[in-house]
DNA sequence: TTTATATTTCGGTATTAAACGAAATGATAT
DNA sequence: ATATCATTTCGTTTAATACCGAAATATAAA
C-alpha cells in the first residue's frame, strides 16, 4: 500500500467514512448492510469502501454473491495500523456514531438485501 | 476545543497544512515566513492557519505587527496532542516536506517581509 | 441459458473546500 | 494624525469531493 499520510488523513476526512470503520469493528459486513446503515447509495457506499480499501484500512472477501468487508487486522502502513488498534480513541464523539452501534446489531442481511 | 474526530482529520487531510505543521515543528514562523515557504497568497496561508488553530493544533501570539504561529504545546484534545507528539510518525513521506525542512532554517522574515 | 441479486463502474450534478485579489483591520513608526 | 506593513476578512472563481441513478459486471439459482 504505502500511502502517503495526506492520503491516510483524507481517507479518515469524511464522516460517513468513520461511520463505516466503527461499524465494522463490530463485524463484517456486506454493502447491502452498511447501505441500510448509512442510509447512501449502494453505489457512493461502494466508493466510501474503495477509498477504506485503498488506504489498506479494510479487506473485502467474497462470499457467494456477497462481497464481505472487515478492518484489516494486518495492515502494512504503520500508521493505518496505529489508527485501526485504537479505534475508539481516535473516533468516539460523534452521536451519530454511538447510535449506529446499536443499530449494527440488528442488521440481518438476509432481510436487507433481495429487496 | 472539544473537536470532534472528524473535524480533526479534515484539518490533516489537506498537504499544504501538512507542510506548514511540519515547519512549525522546526520553529516559530510568521504568515509571511510561511507563505514564503509554501507559495501560496498571504489570504490562503491564515485561513490554513486558522483551521489548524480552531482544531488547537497551533497557538498564535502578537509580536508587534507580526503574528506568530507555533505547535501547541498542550493542546487540549487528546488526538490532537497524540498526533503533535509523534508528528514524525505521522508525516514523514511527502518528498516536498524533507524539501521544506531545508528551507526553513534560512527563512529571515526580516529579509522576506517589508517587500 | 435465463433470471435474479449484489456490487461496481460510469456520467453527471450538487456540495464543499482551496485559492486569489481587494478591502478592512491592527499595530508600529513617522 | 498619517503612513506603512502584516494579517485577516470578504467576495468570487476554480478545483475536488460526495452523491445519485443507470448501465455494466459477477455470482448464484432456476
């Protein structure tokens, strides 16, 4: 990866952006999920995850027609891992933030999506 | 100041206000030791200065008719003293940046200003 | 193969942020 | 008081980013 810090900080720039990293810390989570979540487009959540992905913040996997994505729990930038491991220090006064939380819990893919 | 986190990275996310932090780790500078260094107009040089100020990133201080800039030395937020403390770590890779470090120690704003 | 579902990419619009010069402000010196 | 210089504020333009819907892609099921 190997990002450049203005980068690293850009990335971490916008709040929906900090929404989805939290929201993640509680699980993986397909687009679909973090969509009902965030309450975007499919497609501006596909672009939030790519910038997430680029700056090597997060992983996705496959999963059948699904596309699983998870906090990169290796991540090769020192910084992007500095960031990942103390999550709740460097994000933790928005309310919005602590409400999604809660709401994280009750996402059931299987309900959200084929809609 | 109570910033919240992503107002802080907002005020990170752009290169010039990196270079000026980084600058200010050297030293003490005025606007026009700081626009000197960048290249950008007076105007733009004290509204990056005011974003990082208003995140208590930097204090100001009045020396006759020129203000000086420099790192807070107890910023109140602690993400904001954790990033100041290790500005090393998180700012390091931009080519410009080392660029700037060199040019620092011959900026004399005797010299630069009153022009 | 066709259909359905999830995701990404593309093209375009709207919002936000960066930049400038000019005018206004604040401080010092004449 | 007037002039000068450093800085900030204001109004505007330009550039970057966020967002959406539609079309394209990928996988799975019928």
């Amino acid at each position: 990866m190997n990002e450049i810090s203005v980068n690293i900080f850009k990335a971490l720039s916008d709040l929906n952006r900090l929404r989805i990293l939290k929201a993640l810390q509680s699980r993986v989570l397909c687009v679909c999920e973090i969509r009902e979540l965030i309450g975007l487009a499919n497609s501006t959540v596909s672009q939030h995850l790519s910038i997430l992905k680029e700056c090597g913040f997060i992983l996705e996997s496959k999963e059948g027609k699904w596309v699983n994505y998870m906090i990169n729990p290796r991540p090769s930038d020192l910084r992007v891992s500095a960031i990942l491991s103390s999550l709740d220090f460097w994000i933790n006064d928005e309310d919005i933030i602590i409400t999604d939380k809660k709401k994280v819990a009750g996402l059931d893919r299987k309900i959200i999506c084929c809609s």
